[in-house]
C-alpha cells in the first residue's frame, strides 16, 4: 500500500496538534454509532493461511478465502499489496464488510492475497527483494503451484493497490500465467509522479504520512490499530527501481491486452491524475478497454478505509464484465512476439 513504492507504516502517529498526537481512535467523525461491532480477529469463517512454491528456495504466504459449500469459484481473484505491506491489507477487519477476501468469495470467487516476493515468508530468503522481472517470475512460479493444487474458474484476475500494480502489470505484459488472465484492476497507480524525487518514499524514508492516508476520517479507527500487524520493510531492490517506473510502463502496458482499471481516491496524493496525466496514462495500453474510475471519500490506502466496499464492490463488477467479454470473445491466435 504505498504510492507504487513504498508505504508510511501504520505505526507511524498522526499528525499532531498543539504538539499532543492526535487519537485516531478518538477523533471527531471517525466513529460511526450504527456500524456494527468489528469482526473478531479469531473469526473461524475468515480466510486461512497458505504458502505456495516461487521456486529456487522461495517459498510465498498469503491469504486464500474460497466460495463456500464445495462451489467451483467463477475465477480466482489475485490481490497484490502495495510496498511496505502485507496480503492483509485486503482483508480489512476493521468493520464487517470491508474485506475484499470476504466479499469476493461471498460473490462466487477464490480471493488469493499474496505477499510479494521480499515480504512475508520469502522475506528471510529474499532480504533486498527482487527487482520487476525477478518478482514477475517468482510469481508465475507460485501462480503455477497453486493452478496445480486449486480449481481456478475462468482464469485470474489482478487485482493490486500502488507497488503491486507495478507487478500486476508486468505479470499481464509477460503472458506467462498457468490460466487465462481475465482483466486488471489497479489502485493507487500511475505513470506521473506528483511530487519531486526528494519527496518521494524509499528504503528507511517513509514519506510525509498524509500522503499514504489524506484525511483521518476515511478509515474507520481501528484501521490504524489493526494495521500494525501489516508492516513490513520495503525491500532495497523494489525501493531502488520507484524512480524508473515512469520509464517503464510505457513498454509494458504496450504489452497488455486485456481489460484494464484504474482507480484514484478522491485524495490520491502521489500521483498526477489531472486529464493530461490520464491521458499519457491510457495512450501506451494495448488493451481492448481502458478505464479510469475516482472514489470520493477515500485516500491512497483505499482499501482500509471506509470506501473499501465501495472499491471492491466496484472492482468486482468490472470482473463481471471482464468475464462477460471474455465468454463472447472468439479464440486468439498465439502471440507472435
């Protein structure tokens, strides 16, 4: 959950007021007196635990919520969290209703949350991380562990908030899945940077923390107290390449062909999203469609906040599309390049 790099850790105190921090479980406007009490953390219906082979000694975590009562899921939804994050970020527990494991699998799908390579179990392994191409095969490793061990529908389909966008599309510019790749749903991305490399965040340099969060009271309070047990060290390798991106995605998206997502929160801070910015955005896609969606009432780390439902309510739907398009689709010829 970062700005395609890296993420303010949660730990990190709000901002502060006349010197004395402010309470995000306290502040006015957080709380609301009709949700219902927070989803309890040993909750057995939730999703459980898995490791898949990355292969070369690599093993990667993350967190898998399958469609109930032996149901074959319609396609297997792929998360993949930001930098300085972990797979939990899509498994918001701070109110009922806010996970995306929860609901996608309630809809009918396989919810896979990875942690990339460089976090969770391949971190002691992978200390610096991998640079793209080098995450971009150990997940077509681990993608091909799990099609061999899991039904997966009609296919995959990624979806990635900010540092695993960058992964997400070269994983679609390289073709190389075990299944059909369905469609993209990308937060938190761009290709144009709003603010000047000094600002941006990297290895041991969180960035200014309103950035990552905009203002405190889009997320429900216990985000930011359930969310310490998703930070993690952004890995020096991932961290050392956030200034190439913009480089850099011209030539992949030159190589997706699928549909493809994007969705800026009302206060997205890292990114340009203004219409040229959209724009250059789009133009490089090989894509058969390309959309930009803006969520009012969220910040960068959309899926912690209150407009998660919202989000992955909408995400989900553009998969229904994605899947309906793909069913009329005719067969393809195999790539020539």
């Amino acid at each position: 959950m970062s700005a395609a790099f890296v993420t303010a850790p949660l730990v990190t105190p709000p901002p502060t007021t006349g010197g004395t921090p402010v309470q995000a479980v306290s502040s006015p406007g957080l709380t609301r007196p009709d949700s219902p009490t927070p989803t309890p953390p040993d909750d057995p219906s939730g999703p459980r635990e898995l490791t898949l082979d990355g292969g070369n000694g690599v093993r990667l975590s993350g967190l898998l919520a399958e469609p109930g009562a032996g149901r074959a899921p319609r396609a297997v939804v792929l998360a993949l969290h930001g930098s300085g994050m972990r797979a939990g970020y899509f498994d918001n527990r701070a109110r009922p209703g806010l996970s995306l494991l929860e609901l996608g699998s309630r809809l009918g799908c396989t919810v896979l949350a990875l942690d990339r390579p460089g976090y969770g179990a391949s971190a002691a392994v992978l200390p610096d991380g991998q640079d793209l191409a080098g995450q971009t095969a150990t997940l077509g490793a681990a993608l091909a562990d799990f099609a061999g061990r899991w039904p997966v529908g009609a296919g995959f389909f990624l979806l990635a908030h900010s540092g695993g966008g960058r992964l997400a599309l070269s994983t679609a510019a390289a073709d190389a899945l075990p299944a059909p790749l369905i469609g993209l749903d990308l937060s938190g991305l761009g290709s144009a940077f709003a603010v000047t490399p000094d600002q941006l965040p990297g290895a041991g340099a969180p960035g200014a923390w309103r950035r990552h969060w905009g203002q405190l009271r889009l997320y429900p309070p216990e985000a930011f107290r359930e969310g310490q047990r998703l930070v993690a060290p952004v890995p020096a390798t991932e961290a050392g390449e956030t200034l190439a991106w913009p480089r850099m995605y011209p030539e992949l998206a030159a190589r997706v062909r699928v549909p493809v997502r994007f969705t800026f929160a009302e206060q997205e801070q890292w990114w340009r999203t203004d219409e040229e910015a959209v724009r250059a955005l789009l133009a490089p896609l090989a894509a058969p469609r390309a959309v930009v969606d803006r969520l009012p009432d969220a910040g960068h780390n959309i899926s912690l906040g209150w407009a998660a439902r919202t989000y992955h309510l909408r995400a989900l739907a553009f998969l229904e599309e994605c899947l309906l398009a793909h069913a009329a689709a005719p067969p393809t010829r195999p790539r020539a390049d």
